[in-house]
C-alpha cells in the first residue's frame, strides 16, 4: 500500500498496476469476504455514484489477469 492507493506487481507477467485510490485497494482486498464485485464496492463505503468506475476498474484488472475470477 502506497498513501495513493497502492502498487501491484505481476510476477508470471511482470505487469506492474496502480490502484489509484485507497478505496480501491479496500475493494480488492474485499473481494474475497464478499459474494460479488458489486458487493465488495458497497461494502468499502465507495459512493453510489462511483460504483460503476469502480467496477470498470476491476474488470480492467480481470483482463489483465491481476485478479482472478472465483
């Protein structure tokens, strides 16, 4: 973790991410404690307006294989 966000690095890739925002971190070290993306977001107090960024930015990171579907 970074004061940012944080930093997450690949090492089978070697891809290099940047989670922008603590929120974000919150939400991808959620992931796991919740059933769902959606869940995970509401459940690290991002705004109801945001959700959907939020959930873009995962689905960027689901491409890219830095997390991983369950």
């Amino acid at each position: 973790p970074e004061p940012f966000g944080a930093l997450v690095y690949d090492f089978v890739t070697r891809k290099l991410s940047f989670l922008k925002t603590p929120e974000l971190v919150e939400v991808v070290t959620g992931l796991e404690r919740h059933p769902d993306a959606r869940s995970a977001v509401e459940a690290a107090g991002v705004p109801a307006a945001q959700h959907e960024a939020y959930l873009k930015a995962l689905s960027g990171l689901l491409r890219s294989g830095t997390i991983v579907a369950r």
